[in-house]
C-alpha cells in the first residue's frame, strides 16, 4: 500500500528543534516540549495563586496538580469519533473529562499515559462512573476511526474515546489549549514520529478547565485530585 503524501504540520510555543534520525535528538525534542510545557503551567499556576489570594471565595482546594481554573477556553471541539460519527464537547456534557493529545503508533509517552490514565480509573472504583479519558490524535493521517477504536479499548473499552479530525481542526484544537506537536520526517518505510507534548488537561462536568497533569504526575497524584473534584461537583 503507498504511504499518503502528507504536509508536516507544525504548531509550537516557541522554538522547538526539528526532528531528524537520530533517535538521540527525538528525545532531546520530547524533554524540551515538556520543558516547554513546564515552564508555561508554571506562569498560569502562579497567576492562579495571586487570583486566589485576592478573590473573595472558599478557600482553594490541597490540589496536588496545577490549578489552572479559568486560564483556559471552556472543552470545545468538533471532531470525528472512533466510531466514525461527528462528537463534539456535548458527549461529554455532565462528565470528568481527561483530555490528552497523542497517536497511536507513539512509541512510548502514549501508551504509559493511557496505562496511567486506566490505573486511575480502576483506583477511583465507582466515582469513575463519570469521569471519561479523551484521546485526541495528533496523527489524522494515520490514526483512523477504526484504529483508534482498537487502541483505546485496549486500555479501557469503557470510560476511553478516541477522537480524530482534517489538519485543520486538530491544529486549531492544539492551538487553542497550547498544546505542541510536529510530524516528523518519514523513513525509508514510510514510519514517521510525532513529537508532542505530553500534558493531560482536566475538565469538569460543566467544561470548565481545572487541573492540568504531566507526565511526571503518579497515578495516585491524579486519584487525589479527581476524588476532590468529585466531591466538589456533588
């Protein structure tokens, strides 16, 4: 079969070095889109602390993770689902919602997070009965509905959904929750990697932006901060 001809797509915070071969400088572009991700969770959770020193409201919540409440857009999306059929932030009107950007053919990031995302399910018991884990592929070109379909059931065939769209769409959605990712260049097979960032973005039932987790963050760290954010919404 002949690999689909396709046009890298690049949407970054800053400066983020190019891909090449050499497996070496892969990972050295990973650590500096986590970096990078570091860095401007860092900015918003302080900003968040001098909004909750000055407001006037109950006092915050022992998060373990960032706080970002109100320094992202609502959950807003129209996409295609890995079931084929257009899904936009109503399917997950009502519901915890862990939105993470990734691919199926990630080598590593990817599945460890959706390993860790399944653990957390399985932690929380029968709280997780409204709480879902949005996949989202950084990879539209190769990861279609049916191949989603596949990839997330195997971590959890009941809480998971993967989600796909055009270049277009995906790369709006990235940009309107700061999230970096780049094709890279693809070798003698036609195999290529998408070097992305790696944070979990955690909204409400309402869609409301709350918490933000990286990949440095445990289970347990996201078992903590779920089951206040549970109790927060009952």
């Amino acid at each position: 079969m002949q690999t689909p001809i396709h046009t890298p797509v690049k949407v970054s915070l800053g400066h983020i070095p190019s891909p090449t071969p050499d497996h070496t400088l892969r990972r050295a572009v990973r650590r500096a889109a986590r970096a990078l991700t570091y860095r401007l969770w860092t900015g918003l959770a302080a900003g968040a602390m001098a909004l909750c020193l000055t407001a006037c409201q109950k006092p915050p919540q022992d998060w373990k993770l960032t706080d970002v409440s109100g320094h992202m857009p609502d959950l807003q999306f129209s996409l295609t689902s890995d079931t084929g059929a257009p899904i936009t932030e109503a399917a997950f009107k009502g519901d915890i919602t862990l939105v993470f950007f990734g691919y199926t053919h990630c080598p590593d990031v990817c599945p460890e997070t959706m390993a860790r995302l399944s653990q957390v399910i399985q932690q929380l018991g029968p709280k997780a009965d409204h709480v879902r884990i949005a996949f989202i592929s950084v990879d539209p070109h190769r990861d279609t509905p049916a191949m989603l379909h596949a990839y997330v059931r195997a971590f959890d065939p009941q809480h998971a959904q993967g989600m796909t769209g055009s270049d277009q769409a995906i790369a709006a959605l990235a940009r309107r929750y700061r999230v970096a990712y780049e094709l890279g260049k693809p070798g003698p097979d036609g195999n290529y990697e998408v070097d992305h960032s790696a944070a979990i973005y955690i909204f409400d039932g309402q869609s409301h932006i709350r918490l933000m987790a990286t990949d440095n963050d445990s289970a347990e760290v996201l078992v903590h901060d779920l089951r206040l954010l549970i109790a927060d919404a009952a």
